[in-house]
C-alpha cells in the first residue's frame, strides 16, 4: 500500500491492522496526526514500514517492534517521544532503521546491538543522552550510522572499529569527549580529542604562546596544501582538455597516436591495425545500427571491444554527429556501471570508440538464450536491475548539466564476465540544458520508448524512467512486458495479475523471503516508472535499488499505475 504525497490528515485508522497479507505499507510524507496504532504489531507479514514526514506523535509502541520479517523502517521527521522500546532486538530481520528528526530520549537500548543484519541506523537529531554502547560492534554488517544532534557523551568506544564495513559514520554535535585517530564526522563536540597524541591523560597544557602557534599552523598548513592540490588539479585539467578538443576537432594523420584515458599511456594507430587485421570481419562481434563492434587483443594482452563506424555512414552528417555524441559524453562521465571508454579516434577515414570488453555480450541476447538465461538466477536479476537504477541515478542527478541517455534497451547493456550490467550505446544522448529547449526528435527503441515523446517532443529525465521500468520488468520476466503493459493499461481491464504468474518461467519460483521480497519492491519501482503521466513516475534517484535507500518506498501509488487495474499480486 503505497499512499505517500498524498495529503492525507488525520490519524492513521486502526483497521488497518486486519490488513494481515500486507507487505509494504508508505505513508510517509502527508499530515497524519496522532499515535501510532498498537494494532500495527498485528501486520505479521509487513517488510517494509515507512511513516516518515507526517506530524505523527506519542511513544512507538512496543507491538511494532513483533513484526518480525520487517526489514525497513521509516519513522524519521515526527514528533514521537518516548524511548526507544527494547523489544527492538528482536527485529533480527531490519536492515535500515531511520529514527531521526524526532523527540526520542533515554539511552541507546543495548539490544538494538542485536541487529546483525542491519546496514544502515539514523537516530540523530532526538534527544538521547548517554554512552554509545560498547556493544555497538556486535553491529557486524553496519555501513552507516548517524547519531548527530543528540545529547550522547562520554568516549566514542574503540569497539566502533570491529564494525568492518562501516563505511559512513556521523557523531557530530554531542557531548563526546575522546576518540583516537578520527576517520569521521565527529565536529560539534566539546573537548573531542582527534590525534593519537591527545590519548596520554596526562600531556601537559601547552603555553598560550605555543597553543597560538598551533593554531596558526593548523589554519595555514591545510589551506598551502589545498591550494597547491588545486593547481596541480588544474594543470593536469588544461592538459587534458587541450588533448581531448585536439581529439575531436580535426584529422590526424594515419600512424598518428590518440589517448587511452585509465590505461597504460598511448597506443599507436599501427597496434589497432594490427590487432584486427584491418577490421577483418573474422575479429566483428555484433553489428549496430550505424557501426560494426570488433574484439581486440592489443600487444600487452589486454582485450579491448572497438566500435567502428560503417564506412558509408561517415559521409552522413546524422551518423558522423551521433558517433561524435557518444565519444563526447563519455569522456566526461565515470560510473561503475557505465561502459567505460578508453579512447577514440574521430579521423574522417577509420573512425572508433575503444571500450572496456564485456565478455557476456547484451542482456538481451542472454536473456533469449535458454541455456545462458537459466544462468541468471533472481539474485543476479535483481542485481542487474540495481545496476542500471544507478547508472541512470548517475546520469540524472551527479552529471552537471543532467545526462538522458535516450535509448535504455536490453540491447544497450551489457554483462560482463560476473554477469554485472553496463549501461552502453550514449549515441543519442542528450545533456539537458535548463537555458534551452529540450525538444527532440523521438530516438530510442521501439518497445522502450516513453509515450509522451510521440506528441510533446520533449526530453527529459522521465523519459529514462519509462524505459528503465520496461527494462526491469524484461529482466524479471525473461522476454518484454508488452503484452503484460498492454493488459494493464487497457481501461476495461480489471483483471488481477499474480506476479508469480509472470515471472520467467525458465526458473524455479524464488523460495527464499528476502529473494521474494526484493522481487516485490522491484516490480513496485518498475510499474512506478511506467506510469503514463511523467510527473507521477519516480526520479532514478529516488528508484535506485540498493539498500542504502529503498527511497522508492516514496513513490506515487501503485494501485493507480494503469486507471483502474490492480497492482500485480504475489499472492
């Protein structure tokens, strides 16, 4: 039941406990008031509780805390007060806990240490007031913890440490008084100690004139070495920029060398010949819509992949742009999941992007392979869907100006030896100017293409959106969602859907809880982003698909995706 950003007022009803198959309940973001419901602890089967940015207020009831296969728990920017209920230990299943921006007080319960599954807790900006337990390394799998703006004093323990993959921590604005070597957030407290020196209780006070000199230094030396790692940053910048302007403008001359960016210097034009025996066909790995793509070995035994524009399309203008496009929007963008791209030559006779080799070719080759197909498990599927979530995350929202990539297919990622999806093919990307008109002809392919775009001609990051959801579906259901979508948004439609009955039947049905539940959440995004009005459909970075942010929890309605169709069911 998603109903976020919905304005809804008032208490949240108690019959909403008699909701016993109920797996993911948001409501966050409206103007609910009053208590939480004891009768929340009746939701037996709930895996994902978000109540977040309501004016919900009161203690958090101790029943909450039996729903035992919960795993994310939003109850962040209200005004609940209380203590945190102990019975939190027992919630073995949670994975991401966010508490802040409450009136929450007492202690830190020892038996929140209990959670060995959680990744991720944000209690910071309540009022809790004591020691950070010592027991807090019991926490093995935490990546991120938040305890800012609280009234915690005492010494941060060194237990901490033991917490391995811990990746972010914030303490700032406590009470803290001692930590050791510090890594983190830890500003705002009084008397913190940050050096290994200060850990001798004894060191005498240094004398004013020495204290003064102290200071100056530790102002002076970090701003000389920012300015210095600034112009350094600078030059190696002009330098790059000069190489990759003297790359895309102009003809070299045959036997001239071209740049490999992340690689081990220059590499002749002679090698690339050489390595495919002048683009032999024998060496062509798949054919494009405006170019050929080679496998190459290069002298060092690094295999490369290398996209080469058909001799006839050179002369046109339209594949000539195109091929220029990708060359020039990958040389300023790196992602994880982003093809990377190691150099291009742009000479008018022999043009050819050099990328990084993905051994398992397109997902849609593999996903229509039964052999290859049965390979990819529900795990890797939903993995590769995260994959591309953050790729787009990426393009949309860290890029300056924002990236739409245009053409998100099956046939536009690609795998790699360990199965990891690469978003590929930024021939008809766009960057999105604010200043100017975002209008466009329709590029993209058939099946994944935004509907809007057939009558407004406008691009933007939603268009992205709609063909990452189709994608999504594809991969969970082994072939595309045409005639799913079809069905679902037929307006005489009323039909229910169970979501087991279209999964890919070349596998076993998913067994496993946490397997079945992240099959649930990521249909939810995927039919999100399919919405037929782009204002409704999710931002990439609200869908992004890990467990640091199941943001998408946030989203718009489900139920309302397709006029009057029922969300697809489990069961």
């Amino acid at each position: 039941m998603a109903l976020s950003r919905n304005g809804l007022h008032g208490p949240i009803p108690s019959a909403i406990g008699d909701l016993n198959n109920l797996l993911i309940l948001s409501l966050d973001s409206n103007k609910l008031s009053g208590m939480l419901h004891q009768e929340l602890g009746k939701l037996k089967n709930l895996v994902a509780l978000n109540v977040g940015g309501n004016k919900l207020m009161g203690p958090i009831p101790s029943t909450l805390f039996r729903l035992t296969n919960l795993t994310y728990l939003y109850l962040h920017s209200n005004h609940l007060n209380g203590s945190i209920p102990p019975e939190i230990g027992n919630m073995t299943g949670l994975l991401k806990v966010d508490m802040s921006m409450n009136n929450i007080e007492g202690t830190i319960p020892l038996e929140l240490t209990r959670l060995s599954q959680l990744l991720y807790l944000s209690i910071s900006s309540n009022m809790l007031s004591g020691q950070i337990p010592i027991t807090i390394a019991g926490l093995i799998s935490l990546k991120g913890l938040d305890l800012s703006n609280n009234k915690l004093s005492g010494p941060i323990p060194p237990e901490i440490g033991k917490c391995s993959e811990l990746r972010n921590i914030t303490l700032r604005n406590n009470n803290l008084n001692y930590f050791r070597d510090s890594p983190f957030k830890v500003y705002g407290n009084q008397g913190i100690c940050y050096f290994s020196a200060c850990s001798t209780l004894h060191t005498p006070t240094p004398s004013k004139s020495k204290s003064l000199v102290l200071r100056v230094l530790n102002i002076i030396l970090p701003i000389t070495a920012c300015v210095i790692f600034l112009t350094l940053a600078f030059i190696v910048f002009l330098l790059n920029k000069k190489e990759i302007a003297k790359l895309m403008t102009g003809p070299t001359k045959s036997g001239d060398v071209f740049s490999i960016w992340n690689y081990d210097g220059r590499i002749a034009f002679e090698d690339i010949i050489k390595a495919t025996e002048d683009f032999d066909i024998k060496y062509c790995i798949g054919t494009g819509g405006y170019g050929s793509v080679y496998k190459a070995q290069l002298p060092n035994g690094k295999v490369v992949a290398l996209k080469k524009l058909h001799r006839a399309e050179t002369e046109e203008t339209t594949f000539f742009n195109s091929f220029q496009n990708e060359a020039h929007v990958l040389s300023k963008i790196a992602h994880r999941n982003i093809v990377k791209l190691y150099g291009f030559c742009l000479h008018k006779k022999c043009m050819f992007l050099i990328y990084k080799y993905m051994k398992r070719g397109s997902l849609f080759c593999f996903l229509r392979n039964d052999y290859e197909a049965v390979v990819l498990d529900w795990t890797m599927r939903v993995n590769i869907i995260k994959c591309v979530a953050n790729a787009l995350s990426y393009l949309h929202h860290d890029c300056m100006p924002s990236i739409v990539h245009r053409d998100i297919s099956s046939n536009n990622i690609l795998l790699n030896s360990k199965l990891e999806a690469f978003v590929a093919d930024f021939g008809t990307a766009r960057l999105l100017d604010s200043d100017s008109s975002n209008r466009t002809i329709v590029a993209g392919t058939y099946g994944y293409i935004a509907p809007e775009l057939a009558y407004t001609m406008v691009v933007t990051e939603k268009c992205d959106a709609y063909s990452f959801g189709v994608v999504a579906l594809e991969v969970l259901m082994g072939r595309h969602p045409g005639e799913l979508l079809s069905s679902l948004s037929s307006p005489s439609s009323d039909q229910k859907i169970m979501l087991i009955d279209v999964l890919d039947p070349r596998l076993s049905p998913p067994v496993d809880r946490m397997v079945m539940q992240d099959i649930v959440l990521v249909t939810t995004v995927a039919l999100a982003c399919l919405h037929s009005k782009p204002k409704f459909r999710p931002t990439m970075q609200r869908s992004v698909l890990n467990s640091n942010q199941i943001s998408f929890l946030s989203t718009a309605s489900t139920p309302h995706l397709f006029g009057g169709a029922d969300i697809i069911k489990w069961n």
